[in-house]
C-alpha cells in the first residue's frame, strides 16, 4: 500500500512507503522481481540498490536482493521521495495544441507521455513540456500547474490546461462536478451482447495487484464510478465502442469493461493483451498478434472533451482523431471481419 506523501508526519515526507502481504499461493521468486511487478514505474535495478541500502523489510528485517518470497511474507519497502517541486523542470517538447485562448488550451496528448512525474517518470511529462510553452500556471490542489485532469500513459486524446485562477478554478469545479463532457473511443475484446449501457460499480485499489483498480460492486468499498457504453460498430470477436464518463476515477473505464468481461484490446494491465475470443487456428493467432504490435497499448483514445468556458459561459466542445495506431487496429479488425471465412 503506497501513503501519498501529505498523509505522512513532516519528517518523513521525504520517503514513500510501500507494504504488501504475500499471497497464499505465490510461489517462490526473487524480491527484486516480485516488487518490481507490484509497484508501477520502479526498475528491478533500484529495487536492488535500496535492498542493499537495507530499505526492503520482511517481517521486520532488512533483506538482500535474492531473498525468495514466502507465502504470507510481510513485505515492507522505503523509497526515497524526489520533492515534488525539484521535479517541475521545463523541457522544449512540442505540443499537439488543438485550441488555445487566454483562459485555456486544449491539447491532444500522444501515446507513452505521463501527464505528471512521479515514480519513474521525472521528465518527458506533459507538464514538463506545459511549463515550457506557458509562463506562470496556476496550481492545483495537489500543487500542479495547470493541470484540471489528467489520462493514462497509454491512452491518447484530449486535456484541457488552464492559464489562469478563474479558469483553474471554475474547470476543477465542472469535473468535480461531474458536468464536463469526457467520450472516448475503445476497442474491446468480445461481442458485448447489448448495443449500449451502463456500468456502475465503485472502484478502489485491487489489494493483491497494486497497479489495478477492481470493481466493488456492493458499495461498501471504493469510489463512486458510473460508466456509459454505446456499440459503433461489431468485428465478431472485438467490438467499437463508445464511452462516456460520467464520473472520473483512475483507470475507469479499463476496470469496468473488464469487469463486465471485455477488457480493452491489448491493454497489458487488466488481461486484454492475451487472444480472449477467436478460434484456435493459426492463421487468426498471427493475426491477433501482428494487431498487437501495430496497437502496442490499450485501445483507448480520449476522443471528445467539453466544458463551460470559464470567461465566456458558454458551452465549448473539441473533438480529436483516432490516432494512426488504433485506426490501423481497427481497420485490421473490420477488414478481417469481412473476410474471415477466407482468412
């Protein structure tokens, strides 16, 4: 379990701290290894150095590197935490700027950029290019410039930045809210057996698997989260699909569309990079497989973005295109609908 560092005492806010218990069933494997698998963006490497530093406990004692994991080991490990503020550094990275005025911009973010650093990624981000290309953003509650929301890694599409107090401040409140406008386009695996429909579902971290969030469908666990679903078009084994979120919570919409069976096409975390429908033929396997390393991430593309303007009170609404990856995907997959039986 990682504390966000606000919620530790003054004099430790300089380490972040993980804890995991060891399943039942695991077996054994090298510390190094399962941490690495357990906490998102931290290399075997450094696992490795802050072992021998003496910053991985089991059971309450220091371990070495090779330690192999024991069935209900007590795993602690203490990373040193890099201040937020040393890791805002401006870096000339170009930006996919869609609309731009002086309250706002709205840019389409690529593939493989992190919104923010964190652990892992303490340049390249968005926001190091953000404080680039704009003098004087305001913070957010969580002390980051501009920044009103925020997707994936691995998922493209559209982000609105504000320049000013009045904007940050009136955006935050929309998505608090709940009344911006968010659709993104997913391709996902299997025929989902309704044209459209809704998803609701709290979600929360999955407590065996850090790096997932899980759907807690009685309520009693998680965060409020509500998803609309609408089919665009069917491939047989993989389905188009549009999605609306109604509310914002991390990894939504790839935790709820696994959770009702069809998670999102090459998407590595929740299950959907392995063949889940299909035949057994050869011929469909190297099919699925080259989709794959033409759409190497999860098919999702943050497609349409609205929102109140924060000066002019009107409604403005931006759309983006799919990017060239998941379109070939998509083009790969109706092309072989149309002529599987000959494939």
């Amino acid at each position: 379990m990682s504390l966000e560092t606000n919620d530790l005492p003054e004099e430790e806010r300089l380490f972040e701290h993980f804890s995991f218990t060891v399943d039942k069933g695991q077996g054994s494997i090298r510390i190094d290894r399962y941490l690495t698998d357990k906490i998102e963006n931290l290399t075997r490497n450094r696992i490795q150095n802050v072992a021998k530093a003496g910053g991985v406990l089991v059971n309450g004692k220091p371990v070495k590197p090779n330690y192999k994991v024991k069935p209900l080991d007590d795993i602690k490990i203490v990373l040193p935490y890099a201040p937020y503020e040393n890791l805002l550094v401006p870096e000339n990275i170009p930006l996919d700027i869609v609309y731009e005025d002086d309250d706002l911009v709205v840019v389409n973010k690529p593939a493989g950029m992190v919104v923010h650093p964190g652990h892992g990624n303490y340049s390249g981000t968005l926001l190091n290019a953000l404080i680039y290309h704009f003098e004087n953003l305001p913070k957010n509650t969580d002390n980051r410039p501009g920044l009103v929301h925020r997707i994936d890694k691995d998922t493209t599409g559209l982000l609105v930045i504000a320049k000013n107090e009045n904007a940050i401040t009136k955006l935050a409140q929309q998505f608090a809210d709940k009344t911006s406008k968010r659709k993104y386009i997913a391709l996902v695996w299997g025929d989902l057996p309704d044209d459209e429909g809704t998803i609701e579902g709290n979600l929360a971290r999955n407590p065996k698997n850090r790096l997932q969030m899980m759907v807690f469908p009685d309520g009693e666990t998680g965060k409020h989260a509500v998803t609309h679903y609408k089919v665009l078009e069917r491939f047989g084994y993989v389905t188009l699909v549009e999605l609306e979120l109604e509310t914002g919570r991390t990894h939504q919409i790839r935790a709820h569309m696994k959770y009702i069976g069809h998670p999102l096409f090459n998407d590595v975390r929740y299950g959907g990079d392995k063949i889940l429908k299909g035949t057994t033929f050869t011929k469909y396997k190297q099919f699925v497989d080259n989709t794959f390393k033409v759409l190497p991430r999860q098919a999702l593309h943050a497609k349409t973005l609205g929102f109140v303007h924060p000066s002019t009170g009107k409604f403005v609404e931006f759309d983006s295109t799919i990017p060239d990856d998941m379109q070939q995907a998509i083009d790969r997959w109706r092309h072989y609908a149309k002529h599987k039986k000959n494939i």
